[in-house]
C-alpha cells in the first residue's frame, strides 16, 4: 500500500515541483512542503479503512495548488510547461475522484464533484468519460442525462453524441418533461448553430474568400436547409401530438422554448393551434398567451383577452386580464394609448362585477378600485359597494370603503358602515378586521369628530358587553382598538371606568399597559394604581412591568417609592428573572453614574 503512494508521488510531485523550481515559480522550501504535504495525502488514501473526506480535501489541495501556479504564472508572465505542471496535478485528481466514485459509487455528489472539476480546468473530455461511467449507476437520474447531452453540445460540439444520449435518456424515461423538454431545446439550438456557421461562411465568401469556402457553404446550404428551419424539432412536436396530445405541462414547456427563436415561428404557431384545440378551457393555457403578449410586445393583447375570457369566463382569468391591461397601460408612453387600454380594463371590472358570482378577487379589486377613483370617484365607489355586497369576506376591501367614507368626512354613513361590519359574526372574530380597524382609526386620530369618536367607541364596547370577541388573538387586537378609543373620549370618568372594565377582560399583557399609558388624560394616581394592578396581574412573569413603573416613579422623583419597587419586584418575580432583573439594574445605576 505504502509502495503505491510513494510511486504516485514519485512519479506525479517529483517532476512537478522539479518544473516549478526551473521556472522559479515556487521555492525549495514550498516544493518540499507540497511534496511532504501530497505524501500525506497519498497514505490516507491508501490505508484499509477508505473515507470519502480524504479523497475530497486531497482533491481541494490539488485544485487549490492549480489555481496558486496560475496565479504566479501571471504575475511573472511564465506560460510554458504546462503539460508538466497543471496537467499532471488535474490529472492527479480526476484518478483520486475516479477512485472515490468506484468505491463509493452510489454517491452522486461525489460524481458531480468530478466533473464539475473537470469542467473548471477544461478538461471537458474527461468529463464526457466521468458522464458515461456516472450513467452505468445513476441512469434513473434524470438531469445527468440532460447535463452529459449538453456538455457534448456545449463544450465538445458534437450533436451527434448529444442527441446519441437524449436518444438513450428517452428509452429509458419516455414520460419525463424534462428529458423531452430539453431535447426539444437542443433540437433548436442545433438548428441555430446552423444557421449561424452558414452566416459566417457567407461573410467569407462576401469578403473575398476561397473558393473552398464557397463551396462547403452552398453545401451546407442545400444539403442541411430543412435542418436550419427546424426540421427535427418539428418532428419531435408531431410525435408529442401523436402521443401525449393531452400533457399540458410538456406543450406549455416547448411552446415558450419555441418562441425564443423567431425561425421557429412556424412550430411556434403549430403548438399554439394543438393547444388551442385541446386547452381552450384551461386558465394555464391562457395564462402563458397573455404573457406571450406582454413580453414579446405584440399588438394582440385585447383579442387574446377577449378570447380567454369567453372560453373561461372565471375570477382568475379576470384578474389575468386586468393586471395584463393595467401593466400594458401603465408601460404605454402614449397617453391616448394608454387610456384606451385603461377604459378596456375597466370594461372587463365591470363585466366580473356584473357577474351573479362577482368575478373578481380582493386583491384585484384593492389594485383597481384607487386608480379609479383618481378618474372617476362616483364610479369607484358605485362598484366597490356592488363588490362588498356580495363578498363579505372581502376584509380588507371592506376597510377600504370604511376609509375612503373617512377620507372624504362622511361621519354618519362611516358610523352606519362600521355598525353593519361589526354586527357580522363571520367578521367580528376576524384579527385582520380588527388590525386594519386599528390602524385605520390611528392614521385618522387628530381628524377624528367627537361625534364619530363616540359611535366608534360605543360600537367596540357593545362587542365586549356581547361577548362577541372570542378568538385570543382578536381580543388582544380589541383591546388595542378600546384603547384608541379611549383616547378620544370627553369624559374622562366614564374613560376610566372603561379601562377599569377592559381590564377584567383577560389577556392582560405588557402591551396593554403600554397602550393605556399613552392616554392623555391620565394623571400621576391613576397611572400608579395601573401599574399596581398590572404588577399584580403580571408581575411575577414580567420585567418590563417593573422596569417601566421603576422608570416612571424616577421620572416624578419619588425615589423612595423606585427603590421600593426595585425591593419588591426581587422578591415577587420568579428567581430566574429575579437575577436579570438585579443584572439590569445594576448596569442601570452603573450608566448613570
């Protein structure tokens, strides 16, 4: 075993560090170091018990020392004896990972490894022959048949033994959407290597060129035309319409491959036709046309709108269309222009409304509905009641109307709205509901009427007397809503007899308090007796609590009762935070100082 490690040094290191040491690339000390260094290597890889990390860092090491002699070959300008340096090291590790595939063969990354590897240094022959031997173990592996057809294309220029292996790959996995696929893609894009040899041939020729030159592309010409246009790629989609005439998925997959060459236009419109003729009442189908129109910037997109909506008149295809108008419109310098593509999106809103079902969704409706309103506001809101009407899980459209009613100052048909919302028990256990109520009301305070205020805050505690908050998350988010109402009330009295109520109401957490503290008419006795009653609601669980009360009494000054309060929320917080509260503390009174 030892002999064999010394002869792969011998035989690989020796001659190589001799090399580096001639070109003045590297000195004795780091030849030595690297021969020492691949010894190692070399023994790990031949003791009894194999591990696959030994072959790996021996290959980094090989893969690291190629990259160092680049790098030193360009700073001194050095470029020969390359076949004596560079090509014996990547050989080196290519038989170490060959090694490692034979004897751990059932490891697919270990494969890749080495070809990837291969493919770095440009050794792309000798990943053609790690593909052939990966594919005796991992021939059910599906893309290494699809990456060895596209390194023999790609990097070796032989279609022949690309389509060899697609031919291979396609016995073996004749469903498969990828191989298929993928073949379908080569097909084209050996037409259009074609294509261009024949271009550059025939700028040859215009340039003066031999004769030769002439006569291989005339030859090429006629003998290969039906191949330039895509002959074989046109045989591929006959035979997938011969036998898989109903795989939407494969069709979908090459009629957008097809439309990335324009000489394929004619197999392009051929899988449009089998399409249209067979998915004509698939939302997908329709989907990939309209995105044909808007990425190839064709003048087609209202007649492949209208044609989608008749064959499938449902909400999807509704927004589909819109979004494509409103994206089309939006990209149209043209203002006249864009404005006919506007009115035709409105057209289609209108018509989903108009449906029994009301054919639109939310977040449509969200996106539309405001730039509307910026045109034409009457006809806004006319459709957005006609929307709401009949969808009454629309949460936040609902919240929408409720703010456009604010907006524009309409109080009491706001007051009647938000009545009508918060009597639905469907809604009234809804969190987004009461999230978009809050923030809402939030952004809206200071304009808020007494009036409103008022019908608001009646409304939200009639839902706590009815108990009809039930859900833990929505109660929190109630509480929040209380709590701003709160905050615009004219009589304090019944203010605080309400935040006296809203605390019987579990949960209490820190986030109340937070809330209830920014009431304005709060004053030092009442502030106090909350903080009282949250210390002994939450104070055995809660540091913030204490911390905040701490800070507010040091705050009014009374530094006697802050130091109480420090004493007592030792002894009731559980000993765990007990000792980060001391900790904070400390670190408090050490700032100050």
């Amino acid at each position: 075993m030892a002999e064999n490690a010394n002869k792969n040094v011998e035989e690989v290191f020796v001659p190589v560090t001799e090399q580096l040491e001639l070109m003045s690339l590297f000195s004795p000390d780091e030849t030595r170091a690297i021969i020492n260094r691949a010894r190692n290597f070399e023994y790990k890889l031949v003791k009894m018990k194999k591990d696959k990390m030994d072959y790996l860092n021996y290959v980094t090491f090989l893969a690291q020392l190629v990259e160092l002699v680049k790098s030193r070959r360009e700073k001194t300008r050095i470029w020969m004896r390359k076949a004596d340096v560079e090509d014996k090291l990547v050989l080196r590790a290519h038989h170490a990972l060959m090694s490692a595939t034979l004897r751990f063969s059932g490891d697919l990354s270990l494969w890749m490894t080495n070809v990837n590897l291969c493919i770095h240094f440009r050794r792309y022959w000798l990943a053609s022959k790690v593909f052939v031997d990966m594919l005796h173990y991992h021939a059910a592996e599906q893309s290494i048949w699809v990456a060895a057809a596209k390194l023999e294309f790609e990097h070796l220029d032989s279609p022949r033994n690309a389509r060899g292996l697609f031919m291979q790959a396609l016995k073996q996995h004749p469903d498969s959407l990828l191989i298929n696929k993928e073949y379908f893609r080569f097909e084209l894009l050996n037409s259009l290597r074609l294509r261009q040899d024949l271009e550059d041939m025939t700028k040859l020729n215009k340039n003066g060129s031999t004769e030769d030159n002439e006569e291989n592309a005339n030859d090429l010409e006629h003998s290969e035309d039906e191949m330039l246009n895509g002959k074989l790629a046109g045989v591929v989609v006959d035979n997938f319409i011969k036998n898989r005439p109903l795989d939407f998925e494969l069709f979908a997959a090459i009629f957008r491959i097809s439309g990335e060459f324009q000489f394929a236009a004619g197999i392009t419109a051929r899988i449009s036709q089998h399409m249209e003729r067979r998915f004509q009442h698939n939302e997908r189908y329709w989907h990939i046309r309209i995105q044909q129109c808007q990425s190839e910037g064709r003048d087609q997109l209202q007649q492949v709108c209208d044609l989608a909506l008749s064959a499938c008149p449902t909400a999807t295809m509704y927004d589909l269309a819109i979004e494509a108008l409103l994206c089309k419109a939006s990209n149209i310098p043209s203002s006249a222009i864009a404005s006919r593509y506007f009115r035709l999106a409105q057209s289609y809103f209108m018509q989903a409304v108009s449906e029994e079902s009301c054919l639109i969704s939310e977040e449509t409706a969200l996106t539309f509905l405001p730039i509307l309103a910026a045109d034409d506001r009457s006809q806004a809101e006319s459709l957005l009641f006609q929307i709401t009407r009949h969808k009454q899980d629309f949460v936040r459209l609902r919240i929408h109307h409720l703010e456009s009613l604010l907006d524009r100052d309409k109080h009491q048909p706001a007051s009647d709205y938000l009545q009508n919302l918060l009597s639905q028990s469907s809604l009234v256990n809804n969190a987004q509901l009461w999230t978009l109520l809050t923030t809402c009301l939030e952004k809206r305070q200071e304009n808020f009427s007494h009036s409103l205020a008022k019908t608001v805050r009646d409304l939200v505690w009639d839902c706590q007397r009815r108990r009809a908050v039930q859900d833990k998350e929505c109660e929190r988010l109630f509480k929040r809503c209380a709590v701003l109402m709160l905050s615009l009330g004219e009589c304090k009295s019944s203010c605080w007899s309400d935040v006296k109520t809203l605390l019987q109401l579990p949960p209490v957490d820190i986030e109340l308090l937070q809330s209830i503290l920014k009431l304005p008419w709060l004053t030092n006795e009442r502030t106090k007796w909350l903080f009282e009653t949250f210390c002994r609601f939450i104070g055995s669980e809660s540091i913030q609590v204490w911390t905040l009360y701490r800070d507010w009494l040091f705050s009014i000054e009374d530094f006697n009762q802050a130091h109480l309060c420090n004493d007592r929320a030792l002894r009731t917080l559980n000993p765990r935070l007990a000792s980060k509260y001391f900790e904070e503390t400390v670190a408090a009174a050490r700032s100050v100082n």
